[in-house]
C-alpha cells in the first residue's frame, strides 16, 4: 500500500520535478556550475544584444546607426553562373581559346573537375556595353542590360571555397560549417520585423530542387529559432500547414494557442528560458499569416500588365514568381527575402549540354523577372530604401574541365573561388559603377580584391550595423556573421 505524502514531501518532489539542468548547475555544490554561468552571463553583457519587447523577439526596432537599406532581396543563382559569360569580358580569352593552359594557372591550386592540363575556353557570348556607365553585358541577359545604369558590380570576390555546399554555406552564413545563422537571421534579430502579421525572414525556391545544402542556408543557427527564415511557396498554401485542419475554426485555433500561450507563460515565469517566448511568438505569428499571407502572396491580385512585364504565372511556381512575391513582401514590410534558383551549374559532356541547358536557359527564366523587379520597385519608390543583390557562391575558370585527363568536346568551366561577380542595386550603392578589375583572363583579382566577409561587413553597415559589435554569445564566444578575421566596409561602392 502506498504510503500518502505529508505536504512537506510533496511540495520537496515538486521541487525535484521542476528542477532543469541549469538549476543543477546552478545549485552545484562544487561551484562549477555556478562559474559557468557566470561566464555565459558576462559573455552576454559583452555581446551587443537587441532589446525587443519583453514578450515579442519580432518586434521592430531602430538601428544603432544610422542605416540607409531598410530591407534585403538576395537573389542566389544556386550553382555558380560563369562571370565570363555573362558580365566580365575579357577579350584576350578570346583569343587564347583552345591553347593549352599555362602551368602558373594550375600549380598550387585545387580544383573540382581538373585533371592534367586543360585547354583554355573563350567567352561563349557576344558582349557589349551599356548605359552611360559603359558596362559590359553578353547577349544573354539583354533586360538586365536595359538597367546597367542602375547596378553596382563587385567583379572581385573571393571566397575560400571551391565545392558548392561550403561554399553556399559561406555565401549566406558567414562559414563553411553548418550550424550558423544565416544572414536573413541577423538581420531579423536585430532588426525585427515592420509587419506583426508576417515574418522578417522569408525564403522563395525555384528550379525545381532544394540547394545543396538545405535549409541550413535559412536556419537561424544557434540564435533563437524564431529568427530562422521561413520557407514559403507561390502556389497553393503560402507555408505548409498553415491552414486549420478540416473540422477545426479559427476561433477554436485561437483557443486552443490561449491556452498553450499561458502554459507557456507559466514555464518562461519558472525557468526563464528564451526560446519559450520564441515558441509563443512562433505560434502566435502562424496564427496572424493564416489571414495575411494568403492575401499578400496571391498573385491573382496583380495587373495583367504587371504578370506580363514579370513573366509571372499565378497557376505554376516559378522564379518569375517569386520576383514579384519579393515586391509584394518588401512592400509589405519583410525585412529580409532570399531567393534561391536551382540549376546555375554548368557541366556536361557536350557543349549543348552545358551551356545551352545549364547556362542560356537559366538565363531565359531570370532575365526578364530580374529587370521587371528593378523597374517595379524603382516605380513604387521602394528602391529608396531596399537592397537586392544577385549572385552565386563562386566563379569559374578560364579554363575548361577535364575530368580524368580525358577532355571531352565541352565540358563547362571548372569552380574558381577566386574571382566572380555579384552585383547590387538600390539604397546606399552607387549605380552605373563597378568595383574591382580582373586579370586579363578573368581568373584572378588584378586590383580591389573583396573577400565574402567584406560584403557582410557591408550589408550590415547599411542596415545601421558595426560588424565587429554585432554579436551573440554561444560556446562561450561573442560570435559574429564576419567571424574572427578582419573584415572591412567596402567604401568604395558606397552611395
């Protein structure tokens, strides 16, 4: 027979019960526990943390500088365009077209697909220039080519990745590791976000497959997870699961997250834990976009003007599409929209293969989008104060592949991490400029060398960040997305 608790008894296994670890520690009779969190604690106070409202991590907050960039679209072409068919022409490639590769090109490198020595590859395209600025376009992109005037070209980037999931990962998260956050995520924790009924961070996919390595390009790393981005989808539900179930109101919905919000209320009150109010605010943000975010992502609402000048579609999913969701969430207050457009990576064993369905294709589904974006927010006053960026996670050879030794017909343009293109648009860059000169072959830096920290140091000095003071402890480190080594503003392109 069980033997019936006195009120002292159980009021001490209800202690026991509502201890976590960290009250071990805490509590500890050794001390550790309790110099280890005197440790996290003073790594807090050194960190340069966001003071949202007490109950929402979302709500909007004022930079600590003054900022000139308000909201991000970054558009990743996932795979790596060749800057050399597209935006850097170097007319000596032409000429050295199907010579042998110097020695100095290979020694001391790595490479993906090269083997022996490889044969050096002209640009494919014809170029010319553009615009008052004179910038140098091919055949391929002719709508982006109507907007030289208004883009900001970095030809000189460089990162220390040659494999495309590091280096994506590096691109977007500041490191070659998983585990990260993205800089959607930055952004929206320090930024929160202008509209309470949708979230600060949104991701739009095209191309018919997930980047190399997922989500962890969106994932809000070790900060809180309500920061993470959230992946939404241009036809049918916006988020998946976002609808009630069949059977289940919307005035049911809300009672049941009453109920959860003060269940977790009561543990946030008795454990203090952070990511409790993420759970609350996660919920309660799923609840405000069942009303919201059908409205904003229905395409149907626009003009047939406007679907025809993007090339959108409201029946399929597309990266038409999702340029023109990009316009309709900065314009409704998201802080941060990343799109990421599958198939940018140029191999194959025929020159059909490789350049006509990996390279011109791509370039028939973005061009048009991409110039009809630039054009809408210029038109809508947007561009005063939003920021997109275009590009991939690295560039490529001047020479070709040649898997094995045995060069084939065509076989694309290997990774080269040291020299590829991105360009900006928009608040805070100069237009109608370009920044950064490659070697005469388009395979290295010839002057203004800018490393992918450099351009996060930047992106965050517009948004009103210092880079170095930007941080969040974890692992007993302030971390930062420009990590430990030096990084700096890139002035030179600044408006």
């Amino acid at each position: 027979m069980k033997r019936k608790e006195t009120i002292g008894q159980q009021c001490f296994r209800q202690s026991l019960e509502d201890r976590t670890r960290r009250h071990f520690l805490r509590d500890s009779t050794t001390g550790l526990g309790a110099l280890w969190l005197a440790s996290q604690s003073a790594a807090t106070d050194a960190a340069v943390l966001p003071k949202h409202a007490r109950d929402n991590p979302l709500s909007p907050l004022a930079p600590p500088l003054s900022a000139k960039v308000k909201r991000v679209i970054y558009l990743h072409m996932v795979g790596a365009p060749s800057q050399l068919e597209l935006f850097d022409y170097k007319p000596d490639l032409k000429m050295l077209d199907g010579k042998d590769c110097p020695q100095s090109f290979l020694d001391g490198k790595r490479f993906a697909f090269i083997n022996g020595t490889p044969k050096m590859l002209g640009p494919q395209f014809p170029f010319r220039q553009h615009g008052d600025c004179g910038a140098w376009f091919s055949d391929r992109m002719p709508h982006l080519a109507s907007h030289a005037d208004d883009l900001c070209f970095i030809k000189t980037m460089q990162t220390d990745q040659f494999n495309h999931g590091p280096a994506q990962l590096m691109v977007h998260t500041g490191t070659s590791q998983m585990g990260s956050p993205s800089i959607g995520s930055w952004v929206t924790w320090g930024l929160g976000t202008e509209n309470s009924d949708l979230p600060g961070f949104i991701v739009l996919l095209s191309g018919g497959r997930l980047p190399r390595v997922g989500k962890a390009l969106w994932s809000a790393g070790f900060l809180p997870s309500v920061y993470q981005g959230v992946q939404c989808r241009s036809q049918g539900d916006p988020v998946l699961n976002v609808s009630n179930p069949n059977g289940v109101t919307r005035e049911e919905r809300r009672r049941v997250l009453d109920t959860l919000d003060e269940l977790n209320r009561h543990s946030h009150e008795s454990f203090g834990d952070p990511e409790t109010l993420t759970r609350i605010a996660q919920y309660e943000m799923a609840f405000r976009m069942q009303a919201s975010a059908p409205e904003v992502m229905d395409l149907k609402n626009e003009s047939a003007q406007t679907l025809a000048a993007y090339g959108a579609d409201p029946e399929k999913e597309s990266f038409a599409n999702n340029c023109l969701l990009a316009r309709r969430l900065v314009e409704n207050g998201v802080r941060f929209v990343q799109l990421y457009d599958w198939g940018w990576d140029t191999h194959g064993s025929s020159k059909s293969e490789a350049l006509e369905f990996g390279l011109v294709d791509k370039c028939k589904q973005t061009d048009q989008p991409i110039a009809a974006l630039l054009a809408d927010l210029k038109s809508r006053g947007l561009m005063e104060d939003t920021l997109v960026v275009w590009g991939g996670e690295f560039g490529r050879t001047p020479m070709r592949e040649n898997r094995g030794g045995k060069e084939m017909a065509f076989m694309g343009r290997d990774h080269s991490p040291d020299a590829f293109t991105i360009w900006m648009a928009g608040a805070g860059v100069k237009s109608g400029y370009t920044h950064g000169e490659t070697d005469a072959v388009g395979y290295t830096p010839a002057v203004d060398p800018v490393q992918v920290r450099d351009m996060h140091a930047t992106l965050l000095h517009l948004m009103g960040f210092n880079h170095q003071q930007m941080s969040y402890p974890f692992k007993g480190l302030n971390q930062k997305l420009t990590g430990v080594k030096e990084a700096r503003v890139v002035e030179a392109i600044l408006a």
